[in-house]
C-alpha cells in the first residue's frame, strides 16, 4: 500500500513539476530573445509571439490597482488558495484520477504565474491567436495549463452529472 501512495505522490510531483518547468522555460527563451512587444508571426497573423509584461490579472485586469492591492489580490490570495489545492491534492486520497490530473494543471500553472509575479513583478505573456472570428489576449503556458484543468474539471463535473441523471432501471 506504501509503494502505492509513493508512486501516486512521485507522479504527482511529476506532473507539477512539468507543468511548472514547461511555463518557465517558455517564459526564460521570450525574455532573452523576444524584445517588449515585438511581434513575430508564427502561422500568417494567425498565430503570433508578442512578448508582453503583464502586471495585472487575466487580461491586465487590476493593472491599475495601486500596489498593496495588488500584492495582496494578485498574490497574496493566490497564494492561499495554491497552498490548499496542493494540501487538498496530496491529502484527499479517494479523489478521482481525472480530478489529481486536473489538480495537476491548475496549480502547475498557477505556480508558474505567482512565480513570475514574486520574481519579476509581472507575468511575461506571450502568445496571440487572431482568428477573425476567434481571437485571444495574449497568454502563456501557464494560462494553457489552467485552462486545460478547467476544462478537465468541467467535464468530468458534467459527465458526473450525466451519470447520475440516468434512470435507474427498477426491474433488474
């Protein structure tokens, strides 16, 4: 049983650390090779690089807060809510995979934007996609991995409730 929950922790750990270290080494090859808003087109304008330090939340919300605000709102809170989604991913041990995995991704990338916002006092940012139709601010690896935990989380949340909307069969 030990040998169990020591590799459920080492994968755990893996996925955090991944999820972290893809964010940061993205985030280190922008800051050393792509200047304050230049803009290199990858795919036509489709999809673009543009290297921007983002001081504020999602979408520069709260840039203009003053200071105190912002560390408290920006990091401080944050911060609590990161440290008890690692104490709740490594404690609860009957959670689903699919939960860990999405656990995983969320706090992975949340790291990696608090760590920017400790270290630097911004969160490079970095990728653009404009399609027409669809368009995205400027985002990172991080906001990749948090979404990809939501989405994780959604699903499994609304296949959950699928499964529990399904009549039960009385006669069998």
């Amino acid at each position: 049983m030990q040998k169990i929950e020591n590799l459920r922790w080492s994968i755990l750990l893996l996925l955090l650390t991944l999820n972290f270290s893809c964010d940061q080494f993205s985030k280190r090859i922008v800051r050393n090779e792509i200047s304050d808003y230049e803009n290199i087109s990858i795919i036509k304008d489709h999809f673009t690089l543009t290297r921007v330090e983002n001081t504020g939340a999602f979408l520069s919300l709260g840039d203009n807060m003053p200071y105190i605000f912002r560390l408290i709102i920006l990091t401080g809170l944050p911060l609590l809510f990161l440290l008890y989604g690692l104490y709740f991913l490594f404690t609860k041990r009957n959670l689903p995979m699919t939960m860990q995995i999405a656990l995983c991704f969320l706090i992975g990338g949340g790291v990696g934007n608090l760590y920017d916002r400790i270290l630097h006092g911004s969160v490079t940012d970095f990728m653009h996609m404009d399609f027409y139709l669809f368009q995205t601010g400027v985002f990172n690896f991080a906001d990749i991995s948090i979404m990809i935990g939501i989405t994780i989380l959604l699903f499994q949340s609304l296949r959950g409730k699928m499964v529990q909307e399904e009549p039960m069969d009385k006669a069998g």
